[in-house]
C-alpha cells in the first residue's frame, strides 16, 4: 500500500505522523464532480478555518487537485484502501469525509469507515429537483438518503411550523457544456495518468481508454444526433398521437447498478415493451429518451429497434438521444423509469410516474406500484398535494442553488456550502420547528 502526501501548513510530522497543530475541523476530500468545484470549495473552507486535505486515485483527481495543500496521491490496491482511509483519518485527525455519490466503491468504504469511526460523512450529488439545484446530505444519497427515513407528516409538521415558499424550476440545465468540457478533461487526464496510478481500477467499465474513445466518438458525431434528435422530437410533440415516456439513465452508473436490480438497460427495455405490447392502448406511442450523457457504449438504437420488432411494436417507438426533457414532458401521458431523478420532474408536473429501482422519491403516495401492463392500460395519478410536500422539504434542505460544473453555478454553491457543512446539524437535523433564522435554500428563478 502506498500513500503520498503533502501537508498544508506543515500540519503533521511525515516521519513520525504526530499532529503539530490541532484543527476544529479537518475534511478528507475523496472523489468528487469533474472540474474546479472541489478545489473552490476547499479554499473557502480554508478561509473559514478549517483544514482540508484531498485524495486523489487516478490522473483525473490529480489533474484538479494535485496543486491544492494536503493533495494526498494514493497508490495502493483497491482492497488496501480501508486500511489506508483509517490510516488517514488518525494520521490527519480527519473529522469529516467528503464525496460525490455515495455508490462508487470507495465510497462505500468511505461511508463504512465514516460510521465506525464517528466522522461526519458529507455527501454531494447531482440535484433531486435538478435543474437548477445540487443535493447535499449526510450518510448517504439516492436510495441512501436519510431523507427515505423521514415521513411525509414529519416534512409538513416541518414547514408549517415556518415559512417556506414553494418556487417552480426552470426548464434548463444551465452547465451541460461545462459538464461535458470538464468530463473529456478528466477522462483524458485519467488515461494520460495510468503509468503514475498503476492500481487503479474504475468502477465504471470498459476502461479508462475505451471510455476516452466513446467520449471522443460521441463528440464528433454530436452535430448528426442533434439534427435526428430534433427530427424525432418534433415528430413525437407534433405527431397527434398519445405517448408514454421512457426515461433511461447511464446503465454504469452506481445508482443504477446497486439499486435497480437491473443487470443492463436490455432487461429494463425487455420488461418496459414487453408490458406497454400487453397494456396500453393500440394508438398510444412509447418515447424511449435516453440520458444527455449517454456515450454509446450500449448499443441503444438497434436495441430498441429489434426490441419494438419483437413485441408488436414496430412503428409505436421513438428514440431520442439526449437533449432536454422538459417539452416531452409537458404532453406526455406517464413516466416510466428505474430510479432516475428525472422522474421529479414528471411528478412536478402531475404524471403518473412508474419506477421500478430504489429511488429517493419512491413514495406509494406518488409512485404507482402498479404492476406495467396495468400501468400502461390506465396509469395511477400521484398525489400532487404529497408530493408537493415533499419538494418543499427538498427544497428547504438539501436542494442547494448552483451548479458544480460552470464557474456561475460554482460560486453560488462556494458561498453558500462553508456555512452547512460546518454546522454541527446536517440538512435533515430541521425535524424540529423552524424559526426565523432556519437557513433556507429556495431562490426565485426569473
């Protein structure tokens, strides 16, 4: 097991580990979003006076973290790295592990070892109510969340005993391009880093190189899909028939892997066709919409081409590759998904939404557990007034206002994200009446 490290302010003695200085505070950064989001975080964490070090696993991390203080290189095997966290954290006199995503291998252990060893285990993900917001818990995210725990009473218990005011989300993902620009550089500096990280092992497959390609084929042939996507788009919004929603997700994505119980996205599809043939009414269509990062390594198009033959269906699907879902949404008829965020956003909107994974919005008061073909044939309508409930005490908690990937985003998050996470009560400890000094997170969109 090897681990390398640079102190920030000569914090601790390399050869015998003894703390020289001791620190209310000290973050240990694990892996985070693509780009410069960690490394203004830290500052502004410094500035507050906290002590903040960084790991970094492969060359991507290093690429953005590699000149911060306390950037800690590690380059030991994927099975040493529990013993080599709980080295860290009494080396360092760690308090708090930070991460985006909750999923990843690493983090798994991260959060196994953040509750043995009584450290505040701070979590970042992309935003429930996305997409305007980013979430930001403690102990877990997605299916994890601590919120799952928390009953639909308690949340309205919560914001009646202040005052909160529910806004509406707009309809765009203001740094998708950032997302992208800063993904290719990570991937790129991930595989140009392989000889200095030789242990390394993604947790997502194929490998760091093949991913690259799949980034680069995807890029190139951007202007073609944009052109088919706006085609099939308008055929779908414009066509005069009823249509049902598919909403994929990367199917290497954690979330999808560990609470789908789905190996692929084929056996998703296979279920989803197999139950709109056998349901839904013979003029309704099925538009299958793919993720906006959705890099080809499933081959989609064909899939769902030999999937409508096979079912009856040919001339009912539609495939759109990405884009925005907002306008689909607006006419669809249902929702169907395995546990993708973007399902609130059909919720939102009073669809009936059917899904099938553990999801952190999987509620019977607003999530149809009705089985497909029935689902298809005459789709339940959620509870728009529980659900409602619900995104307010989001919105009043966890749901942040930014972004982690355009320099806007960012520092509406940096001035924001100091303050929460070094409160002693994380975003969920509200369940006790609000005041007037509660901080709240919802901002007027314009």
């Amino acid at each position: 097991m090897q681990v390398t490290a640079r102190d920030p302010g000569g914090m601790c003695d390399r050869m015998t580990g003894v703390i020289l200085k001791s620190a209310s505070k000290r973050f240990l950064f694990l892996q985070g979003p693509h780009g410069p989001f960690y490394a203004g975080l830290a500052r502004a964490l410094r500035y507050a006076g906290a002590e903040v070090y960084r790991v970094g696993f492969n060359g991507g991390d290093a690429l953005f973290g590699r000149r911060e203080p306390g950037f800690i290189r590690y380059l030991g095997a994927p099975f040493e790295w529990d013993s080599a966290l709980r080295d860290m954290v009494e080396t360092h006199a760690i308090t708090d592990l930070v991460c985006y995503g909750s999923s990843r291998p690493i983090h798994k252990v991260a959060r196994s070892v953040a509750q043995d060893l009584g450290q505040t285990f701070h979590v970042f993900e992309e935003g429930y109510l996305r997409p305007y917001w980013i979430t930001y818990e403690r102990d877990g995210a997605n299916a994890d969340s601590p919120v799952t725990g928390i009953s639909l009473a308690e949340m309205k218990s919560v914001l009646t005993s202040g005052t909160t005011q529910l806004h509406e989300a707009p309809d765009r993902w203001g740094d998708m391009r950032e997302h992208m620009f800063w993904g290719a550089a990570y991937h790129a500096a991930l595989l140009a880093g392989q000889r200095r990280f030789p242990a390394f092992r993604p947790h997502r497959t194929p490998g760091p190189g093949r991913e690259f390609g799949l980034h680069l084929k995807q890029f190139l042939s951007s202007p073609g899909r944009r052109i088919l996507r706006s085609l099939t788009t308008r055929t779908v919004r414009h066509g005069g028939f009823p249509y049902h929603l598919v909403l994929l997700q990367l199917a290497h994505d954690a979330n999808f892997l560990d609470h789908s119980g789905f190996p692929d996205q084929k056996t998703f599809l296979d279920v989803v066709f197999r139950g709109f043939s056998a349901g839904a009414p013979k003029h309704h269509h099925l538009v299958v919409k793919a993720h906006p990062l959705e890099d080809g390594r499933e081959p989609l198009r064909p899939l769902i081409r030999a999937l409508s033959v096979w079912h009856g269906l040919d001339g009912r699907v539609h495939y759109i590759s990405g884009g925005k879902i907002a306008h689909l949404l607006d006419t669809a008829r249902s929702a169907v998904t395995v546990n993708s965020t973007s399902a609130e956003q059909a919720l939102w909107r009073g669809l009936p939404v059917k899904a099938f994974g553990d999801a952190v919005y999987d509620r019977p008061e607003f999530v149809s557990d009705q089985p497909i073909a029935e689902f298809f044939a005459q789709p339940r309508l959620p509870n728009i007034e529980a659900y409602r409930t619900y995104r307010a005490f989001l919105l009043a908690t966890s749901q942040i206002a930014g972004g982690f990937y355009s320099l806007r985003g960012r520092r509406k998050l940096v001035r924001q994200l100091p303050d929460l996470m070094l409160d002693p009560n994380g975003p969920y400890d509200v369940i006790r009446p609000l005041d007037a000094t509660s901080p709240q997170h919802i901002r007027l969109v314009t």
